[in-house]
C-alpha cells in the first residue's frame, strides 16, 4: 500500500500569494494600488450568521469581499481580503478558537483555514461545492469539518481539513439548504436542515471508506417552515427546531412529536426564533423578538403531547429582554477572565454584549456598535470637511468623521430615509445643512454642529463630539422622494420622486415653494448644468427611459395663488429607443464580412504558391456553406430602466442603463424643436455609444468624478468598484478602454449605492446594497498626511434658544400641493356659501317686503284691492 504523504503540521501559506487583488487593464501604466481600502463603517447585519468572536477583545464579521477583525480596546480594524474576489459565504471558529474557516463565493470557490491570532492561511480546502459556500460547522474534536454550498448543487463536504481532503461529498437536498451540524453528543452524526426540511445522517466507515446513511428525511413543505435553526441529539434520532411563528418543534424518529409553547398557549417567542444553543444543560432560544430565553433541557428531553392539540405547555427558567427594537439573528459565547460573555448580531443594526449569568451581579445588556440596517439608500460628504452622512429605510441618518475612522451622530425619524445630499458651501458656507428625502415625500433639512459652541448651561457639559437639529420639515411628494439637487449657483433646490413629479424651492433661511412640473415616469436623477453651461438647466433622468432638461424657474413668475403645478415652464424631452440589438447587428455582418475576406485571402495566396510551384490550377466552383440567418432586430417591449447619467456639454448627456441595454455609455442630445410632441410617441436615439468592457450583465449604476475630472468612478451591480482614468476630462472609447477594477462590496447583493469623492479628492467613499460603508485613499496611503481632521462645523447664533422645528410624522399627511388644493377648494367653498348667504337674505328681504304689500293690499277697501289670482 502506498504511504500517503501528509501536510506538514508547521505548513502555512502566504497571504501575499493568495489574496484577490484590484484588475487593471494590461499595459495601461495605473498603479494597483490607486485606491487602498482605509476603513469599513458598516456592518451587513441582515446575514443570519455574521459575528465571531476568537477571544473577548476581537470581533471579526463579513463585509463583502473582506473579512473585519475589530479590535474592542483599540477600536481599529485589520483585514482578510477574500482569494477568489467572489464575496464570502460563511465564516466560523475551531472549538480551540486556534483556527476559523472562512467560506468563499464565486467560481469554484476555495474555504480557507486561517490560524489565529496570526491570520497566516493553514489550509485550502478545494472543490467543495460549484458557485458558494453557505455554512459550516466543525466537529467537537476538531478533526472534521463539515460544509454545505449554495445552489446549483448544495453539496454536503467532510473534510480530513487538516490534511486537505475530501472525506466524503453527497448531495445535501434540492432545495435551498441553511445550516448543517454536527450532533451535540455524538460526532458520527449531523444534520442539515433548510426550506421545508430536515435531513438526518450517521457517518459510518464501509470499506475503510466515509459513508453517508441518512437516518431519516422528513418534509415539511406544507408547514411553510424554514427550518434553519436545529439542535440533534441521541442517535440523531432526536432533533429541536424554531419556527416562524415562535415555539418550538421536537421531533422524534422524522416525525413532530411536541410543539412546545409557554402557558396559556404563549408562543415560546413573539416571532421567529433565530438560535438555539445548548449551554450548561439549558436550552437558549434567542428570539427576533430581543428576547433570550433559557429552557431546562431535561424537561424538553421527555416532553410529550398531554392532548390533541400536540402542544406541551412550559415555562422558561431565565429570560433576558435585550431591549426595544432589537432582533436578535445570532450570538457567539467566549470567556473573560473565566466569565462567560455573550456577543450578539441585532438585525436591526446593532452588536449587543450580554451577560447571561442570571445573578444578583448580572450586568446589564450593553449595545457596543450601531449601525444602518439592511442597504444604505443614500450618501453624501461635506463640501468643506472630512465628514459624511448616510440614510437608509432603517429611518436613521447618520453623520461619520471618515478621517477619524468613527460614527459621531445619529438621529432616527418615523419613516426610512431615501435620498440625500449635503449642502453646497454658496448655499451653506459653515457646511452644515443635509438635505433628506424620505419614503413618505417629505423633505427634511438638518443641520449638523458642534455642541462644545453652544454656551453652557448650569450643570450642563456638552461631552457629545456632534450634534443634528431638524431646522424644517416639508412634504413636496405623495410618493418616496428619490433625487435631491441644489442648483450651482444656490438659489434653488429640486427634489424628485416616485409620484413622477419634480419640485422646486426657492433657498432662503427657509425654504420657500416655487412650484411643481410632471414628468413621465418616476424620477431616477436629477443634476444641474455645471457652472461651465451658460444657462442654468435641470437634467432629469426618469426610470421608464425618458430624460428632460429644464430651466430652472423664476419664483417671481409663478402664479401659485391656486396650485403650485408650473405648466408653461419649457420642457425638452429625450425618449431613449434601444439600439444595442442594431449594434449587435451591425458588429456581426462586419464580423462575417472579415472572415469571408480572410477566406478569399488565404485562396488567393494558396493559388499563387500552387503557380510558383508551376502546378496547374482547375478552378472549380465552391460551394459556398449556407450562413445561418442574421439575428432579427429586437427592441424590448419593457423600456430598460435609466441607472444614472450626466452632463457632457449643453443640451447633451451620457446615460447608462440597464436591464437589455446595459454593456454601453449612450451620448444622448435634447433636439431644439421638440416641444410640441408628445413624449410618450417620441423616440430618440443617441448619437454616440461607447462599449464597456464586462457590463452586459453587471451595468454600471453609480458615476462620480473626482473634482478635477481626471479620475470618473463607477460603481457596478456586482458590488465592484471601477475607475477610469480620463486624460482630457472627456469621454471617448479609448479613454475608457483601461480602466481599475476592485471587487469590494458583496457580489450578490452589494450593488453600490452611491459613490463620493472628499471634497479635497484624497479619500473615496463607497456605500452598498449589502449595509457596508467602505473608505479609501487615494493613489497610496504615504500621501495621506496624519494631521488632516475633520472640523465639525460651529453652532448657529441662538440655535439654543430656538423652539423645536415641527416635524411632519404622519407619512398621511397632505404634501404642499394637496395642502393648496384644500386651501382653494375650501376658498372656493367659502366664496360659495358666501354667494348663498347673500342670496339668501335678498329673498328674506323680499319675502319680507312681499308679506308687507300682502297686508298693506288687505288694508285697502275691497274694490281698491289686488286680486292673487290676477
């Protein structure tokens, strides 16, 4: 028998040799490390599994193409880029904590044991699933690891991982699976578990080979249950699992046995229940609800149904309500100092430390971290200093000093926020007002200061580093408000929303309505022409493929006694009709053409050899092969959605788009004579397309450029982040056929939100559909000098002795042109019942006076009087 060699217990890979690192386009002379990443603010708390702890003082969790260790003490980060560039499936720990697997995503991908605490890579495990790993688990020992991949194969692996092999690989389930274990009390069996179901197996060796015997299956698909919580034990015959509606099932054999509840039929949680940990002999159940709860084991071990009903009533022995708004997805256990501490993932955006003793001395839930939950919706730097806000539907906004890597302030509305932009310093010199738009339609105006300016009150320190003020509050839209736009010289302010209409405000101390126009189709972008246009025009990009150009309206020219809709303001239209199918086209014939005068070529030169070698040549007529037919021209009947766009020159502009034609930057220009057509029969074509490398399917949907123009960046569907060097601030095809490119943000579901440039161009913001927040330098970090600090912007005089702004809380509250209506509508009522009035008392008056001539005629002798029938 050959000896199989095995790997070196003191083997380690380099780091350098396996990390992914930044594309750029061969020969192109654009330094690697152009960008390098500085700091990640967010957190992608929305993943079921995304906290780990090695010891007390370190964090580590996924933030798309990288895995964060934050140290607690310090508070600074260090980083694990991923090998593939794919994103990261899952990440969990060795039960020495001496080692953490780390699941990747993309073609193929590799897991990844790292040791710890000197993150050098041990092993590389490959060919464990096709597209992503989804979980794993390692056994009590240490000795096997067990991982599940996502579709098209949700591969079940054991891994000999220490040795780098494949113990085993079945088929996990045809459905989506979540999570696979190792059983509590017996290493020989797991479970793995997902939509609808349960799959029980043993491990046993046949033939000095690994096998799988699945014990039992049972489905549940018409109990809707997504089973992603389990816990198995004796012979794995047994098994514990959470349930959407918040108890608990025992299952015994593949069948329900008990459905556990609380008293009086209480569920065991007031939702979902996300976790179950077995812990010194209880049960913790960790709830969506913030609430913890630990059950005594024993009791559940020999529960059995008591009626029909199938549920057994029991109380918990300890419970712990975490806080308000809390969702608890997850917790990880580690000791300090020989006390256990408990680390929990709340989906509502926040890391929470617990004790979980249950004592007299029990210290009080203490929330760590906050941060944006779910896909940050907008972002925004300030004009004048190292700081930045961000919002989300979370209905929080919140204010980063990005040079001092932290969160300094946050204030939370009723309704989630949308669209978002700082104040241009002509508008605001101190820099301090935001603009925000939220899902309701209102528009707010903040402010953001610096306390330590205001004077100081008895006994009152101002300890807080910022501080946000509601300065007004208004409701232009009916519908989410999605594009915010001041115009360059400041005088006017747009907003645009999901209602399809844009509205315009005049900029004072306080904003004053000028006036609404309608447009097409929902509002995607709205940009003013830059300073360089002679005329001031609003650039409005629809998501239904229209685009318009406006002048920016005169507030003395507005008659807004009646309505605020602006019907003469004059419009210019631009109906994006698709010609990526002709492009397709045309790129084919010229490709056919080419290989047909190839073919002469090499005839031409075959006959000419055979006449120097004096060989006689018979022409003999070719059968030329039937070309298949050229592809039809299509034209997709859903217009494909406009992502973003841009002034090029005045009346002209770059559009990118998605859906069927993405894969290219449009040149589109407003024509001079379209004002009287109808929008919807339009259809106009751009005058210049530039393909773009590797878009087809992953279309750019964020553009920004650095303030002098050389540098243009993209932010991609995929979650990478592109940037294109531009010599002479123009676009062209060459210009954009050398590019970087950096997959950053989850390539799933990390498309980039928004992009931002400091206002000095020496750092880059990202921000993604994935919660992570992501900040770079630019070109390399010895140019960044260590004395830059952002200056948080001083206090207004009398902002303390202001009354606080009326907010506007009731997303049913009428918008400014409803509030115009009823105030015309009740005008005209009041004009109405004023007519009537006065109408009214003229017919008194004159029955009055007729009820006096009646009498005055019965006065009269009888052959003076008047006859009624006369």
């Amino acid at each position: 028998e050959e000896v199989e060699k095995k790997i070196s217990e003191t083997f380690f890979y380099n780091y350098e040799d396996i990390y992914s690192r930044p594309f750029v386009t061969e020969d192109s002379g654009i330094p690697i490390n152009l960008l390098t990443l500085k700091h990640s603010f967010g957190y992608d708390c929305t993943r079921s599994v995304n906290l780990l702890l090695m010891e007390s003082q370190t964090l580590m969790y996924i933030a798309g193409n990288q895995v964060v260790l934050l140290d607690l003490k310090t508070e600074s980060q260090s980083y694990l880029r991923s090998s593939s560039g794919g994103g990261i499936g899952f990440i969990t720990a060795h039960p020495t904590k001496q080692y953490f697997a780390v699941g990747e995503k993309g073609k193929k991908p590799n897991l990844i044991i790292y040791d710890y605490p000197s993150l050098r890579p041990y092993r590389i495990l490959r060919g464990g699933t096709e597209e992503a790993y989804v979980f794993g688990d390692f056994n009590d020992a240490g000795t096997l690891l067990a991982s599940v991949g996502s579709r098209p194969d949700y591969m079940l692996t054991i891994w000999d991982w220490k040795e780098e092999k494949i113990m085993l690989r079945s088929k996990a389930f045809s459905q989506d699976v979540y999570k696979v274990t190792f059983s509590a009390d017996n290493e020989e069996q797991l479970t793995t578990s997902g939509t609808g179901h349960i799959n029980a197996c043993k491990l046993c060796h046949i033939a000095k080979k690994l096998n799988l015997l699945t014990l039992y299956t049972f489905s549940c698909k018409y109990l809707y249950i997504a089973l992603n919580l389990i816990l198995s034990w004796k012979e794995a015959t047994n098994v514990i699992s959470g349930t959407e509606w918040g108890n608990l099932l025992l299952w015994e054999g593949g069948l329900i046995k008990v459905e556990l509840c609380r008293a009086g039929h209480k569920p065991c949680h007031s939702g979902p229940v996300s976790q179950l940990v077995l812990d010194e002999g209880g049960l913790i159940t960790v709830g969506k609800d913030g609430v913890i709860r630990v059950w005594n084991f024993e009791t559940i071990d020999a529960a059995d149904s008591v009626d029909d009903t199938g549920l057994l009533e029991m109380e918990p022995m300890n419970e712990l309500h975490v806080g308000r708004n809390v969702s608890l997805s997850f917790m990880s256990k580690v000791h300090d100092s020989g006390q256990p501490i408990w680390f929990a993932q709340d989906t509502n955006g926040a890391i929470w430390k617990l004790d979980l003793t249950f004592s007299n001395m029990t210290h009080d839930p203490e929330c760590l971290y906050t941060f944006h939950s779910g896909r940050i919706e907008a972002m925004s730097v300030s004009p004048i200093t190292y700081l930045m806000a961000t919002t989300a539907l979370d209905r929080s906004v919140r204010v980063y000093d990005f040079i001092g890597n932290s969160q300094l302030s946050v204030i939370k509305f009723k309704q989630g926020g949308t669209a978002l932009t700082w104040a241009p310093c002509l508008v605001n010199p101190k820099g301090s007002l935001i603009a925000v738009g939220f899902e309701d339609g209102v528009v707010r105006i903040i402010e953001v200061y610096d306390p330590k300016g205001l004077p100081i009150l008895a006994g009152q320190a101002n300890t807080e580093n910022a501080q946000i003020n509601l300065k007004q509050a208004f409701k232009p839209h009916a519908t989410a408000v999605t594009a915010l736009a001041y115009e360059q010289n400041g005088n006017v302010f747009a907003t645009g929303s999901k209602d399809k209409t844009v509205f315009f405000f005049a900029v004072e101390d306080e904003y004053k309505p000028i006036g609404f126009i309608c447009v097409p189709g929902p509002v995607q972008a709205l940009q003013w022409s830059p300073p360089s246009h002679v005329k001031s025009t609003l650039l409005i990009l629809c998501e239904n493929g229209f685009a318009l150009q406006v002048p920016a309206p005169l507030p003395e020219e507005q008659d807004t006694v009646t309505t605020y809709h602006i019907k003469n303001l004059p419009t210019q239209y631009f109906h994006f009709h698709s010609i990526k199918s002709r492009i397709k086209l045309e790129e084919e014939i010229a490709l056919r053409e080419k290989r047909r005068q190839e073919k002469e070529k090499a005839k031409l030169e075959w006959i000419k050899q055979q006449q120097e070698m004096g060989e006689e040549i018979e022409e003999e007529p070719e059968e030329e092969p039937e070309e298949e037919p050229l592809p039809p021209l299509y034209i997709p009947e859903k217009p494909s959605p406009i992502l973003c766009g841009f002034y090029s020159a005045p009346g002209k502009f770059w559009l990118s788009l998605g859906g069927y034609d993405s894969g290219f930057l449009y040149h589109c220009e407003f024509s001079s004579n379209d004002h009287r057509d109808d929008p919807e029969n339009r259809q106009d074509e751009p005058f210049e397309v530039i393909p773009i490398e590797n878009t087809d399917s992953n279309p750019i949907h964020q553009i920004s450029f650095c303030t002098s123009r050389l540098l243009m960046f993209c932010g991609m569907q995929n979650g990478a982040l592109r940037v294109y060097p531009l010599q002479d601030k123009d676009l062209s095809a060459n210009t954009l056929k050398e590019y970087w490119s950096f997959n950053i943000h989850d390539n799933d579901y990390g498309q980039i939100q928004g992009i931002c440039c400091s206002y000095d161009d020496k750092f880059l913001i990202t921000c993604g559909g994935d919660g992570n927040i992501f900040t770079f330098n630019i070109l390399s970090p010895e140019d960044v000098h260590k004395e830059l600090k952002a200056k948080i912007p001083s206090p207004r005089s009398g902002l303390e002795k202001e009354k606080a702004t009326e907010d506007i809380e009731d997303p049913n509250a009428y918008n400014i042109e409803e509030v115009k209506q009823k105030q015309e509508y009740e005008r005209i009522m009041k004009e109405a019942e004023e007519r009537k009035k006065k109408k009214r008392e003229e017919l008194i008056a004159l029955r009055q006076e007729f009820i006096f001539l009646l009498q005055k005629n019965q006065e009269l002798p009888k052959h003076m009087q008047l006859h009624r029938e006369v």
